[in-house]
C-alpha cells in the first residue's frame, strides 16, 4: 500500500510539471492532480494487465518487438483514460497531448522515483 501511494505521489509530481508544458495538457491544480495520480495507479493496477493481454497475439506474433510500441499505445490509452474520468484533467489536443503526456510521464516518473529511491 506504502509503494501505490508513494507512486500516486510521484505520478502526481510529474502532472504538476507537465502541467505547466506547452502540450495541451490542463489541470487544475495539486488536488486534481493529486485525485489523477491515484486514478493512473488504479488504471495500471486494472486496465493496463487487460489492454496488454489482449494485445497478446500482436507481442507473440512479432516475436517480441512490437512490445515497447504495445505498452506506449496502452499508456497512452490510460492517460487519455484519466483524462476522462478526473474533472479538472483536460487534454486540448485530443490523443496528441495524450501520447507526449504519456511520454514525458513516463520519463519524469522514471527521473523523480530514481531521485526518491537514491535519497531513501
């Protein structure tokens, strides 16, 4: 439980920072960000073993390789998803501001979680 909220926390970090770039991604302060970064680790927790698993035969099919592009499509997917359900989280530009959302989250959470797990 410590790890889902400590994850929730970086994840919200990042929302606030992607915030405040120029792609088309809007929320309304700390606390929807805050509500957002649960509702992403929810969705990872349930949606994301769903999408990947149906996206199964794509995996196998091109032995593989296709498994980095399947999982950004799913993240994409899952920020799009939160979007969605957290009023105050917009997305301007449609699955544009998803897909460099989804990307920029996934590096500036990769950056802060390595930062908090060196100071720990």
């Amino acid at each position: 439980m410590m790890t889902f909220l400590i994850t929730a926390l970086i994840t919200t970090i990042s929302l606030v920072i992607i915030s405040h770039l120029p792609l088309g991604i809007e929320i309304d302060g700390f606390n929807k960000a805050l509500i957002a970064g649960l509702v992403f680790g929810v969705l990872n927790a349930i949606v994301a073993p769903i999408l990947l698993t149906l996206a199964l035969p794509v995996t196998i099919l091109t032995l593989g390789l296709a498994y980095g592009l399947v999982r950004f499509i799913v993240n994409v997917i899952i920020f799009a998803l939160a979007a969605q359900l957290v009023e105050g989280f917009r997305l301007k530009n449609g699955i544009w501001s998803a897909a460099l959302g989804a990307l920029i989250l996934s590096l500036s959470n990769s950056i802060i979680g390595n930062l908090i797990n060196n100071l720990l």
